[in-house]
C-alpha cells in the first residue's frame, strides 16, 4: 500500500441523544403514520394536505418526503399498519375460542368490530377512502378481505360440508360474499354512529352464519 495515500476514514453515523440516525428516521416515519391517523381518519383522504399532516406530526413537512414521495404512498402505509394491529388482535382472539366454527368466527367478528368502534378514523381509512385512494391501496384492502375469506372458507368447509350440498356451489364465492357482507354491515354501523349495542351487531353478523348450520344439522323429513 502506498503510505503517501492516507486511509479513508469510514463515515460516522452520529448519535443524538443515543438514537442512530436511522432510528430517528423510524420514529419520525412512525409520527407521520400517527399524524395520517387523524387527518385521513377524521378529514378524509382527498381533503388532506402534506401540510395538515405534517402539523398533526408535530414535524416539518421536509420530513414527509424523507419517508414518503406521495400522500398515497403515506395512505398505504398508514392502511397497512391498521392492518397488521387488526390482524394481530384477531389473532390473540382465536388463540383463545372455542374450537368450533361458530366459536371462532363470533371473536373474529368481534375483534373487528370493536377495532373500528374504539377508533372511527380507522373505519373511515380502512372501510371508506381504501376504496377510492389508488390501484396499491385497493389491492391491499382486497387482499385483506382475502385474508379475512380464506380464514372463514376453512369454517365454511365445518359449516357447510360438500357431502350436505343439493346442487353446485361454490365456497369459495360463498366465503367471499359473506366477508362482503360483514364489511358492508360494519360500514353501515360505524355510518350510523354505532347507534345499535355491539353485541346485537355481533349476532346481526353471525345469522348467516347460523343459518348454514342449521340447513346441515336439521334432519330431513
């Protein structure tokens, strides 16, 4: 090595306060995100600004664009995160139902209820504007319901069994057409102020459901 060429420092990642740099680009990332909360939940999506959002934050709006480009692209974060709190919930609940098909779908139902009750602005991101933002957040609201369907569809097969059936159906548009139906009836709720008690909402949800289980249990005549 020629010793006339010094060595190269490598660049230092300077601490503040004992936070790495890009820590502190998480936690701002994480303040955005909560900031989003509140203007898309409460505004609306097409009603928000950088700016409001940035306020909200407690930040300046040059650190929106350090972790967003677009106010979609801070949507679909925001959308994904409620995401992984609504699934991690329902989660927790099945870990502890009854291991029937009703037992484990009435949590469920539950959990997603009381998600959007606890806090409307979720419901207004995850069942309103997720429809209306881009194709990505679309997507991701549609994979969610996948989600949500494959996880009924394994109940439906309990429920419903082929052997039971009088004629073609199919389960799978079945799961689909019921998870659409829970959304819609959680959408009206939430639309109507959470007027009716949740437990009556609950087995509102449910009778379908009951419904399938009394057409395979009752005994011909």
């Amino acid at each position: 090595m020629d010793a006339s060429i010094p060595d190269t420092p490598a660049p230092s990642r300077r601490r503040y306060g004992g936070v790495l740099p890009e820590e502190r680009q998480r936690l701002r990332r994480a303040k955005l995100i909560e900031g989003a909360l509140e203007v898309f939940g409460t505004r609306g999506f097409h009603a928000a600004t950088v700016r409001e959002i940035c306020v909200a934050a407690h930040l300046t709006e040059r650190y929106f664009y350090e972790s967003f480009k677009t106010l979609p692209q801070l949507f679909l974060a925001t959308y994904a995160e409620l995401r992984h709190q609504l699934m991690a919930r329902t989660l927790a609940a099945l870990s502890k139902a009854e291991p029937t098909p009703i037992g484990m779908l009435e949590p469920a139902i539950r959990v997603f209820l009381e998600f959007i009750e606890d806090d409307p602005r979720r419901g207004r991101i995850m069942l309103v504007d997720s429809f209306a933002v881009d194709d990505q957040v679309a997507a991701l609201s549609d994979a969610t319901a996948r989600d949500y369907s494959a996880m009924l569809r394994q109940h439906l097969d309990k429920l419903v069994p082929d052997v039971k059936l009088t004629g073609p159906i199919s389960l799978d548009l079945l799961a689909d057409g019921m998870i659409g139906l829970n959304v819609l009836l959680a959408a009206r709720w939430m639309q109507g102020g959470f007027a009716e008690p949740i437990d009556q909402v609950v087995q509102t949800n449910l009778l379908p459901y009951r419904g399938l289980l009394s057409l395979v249990t009752t005994p011909a005549p």
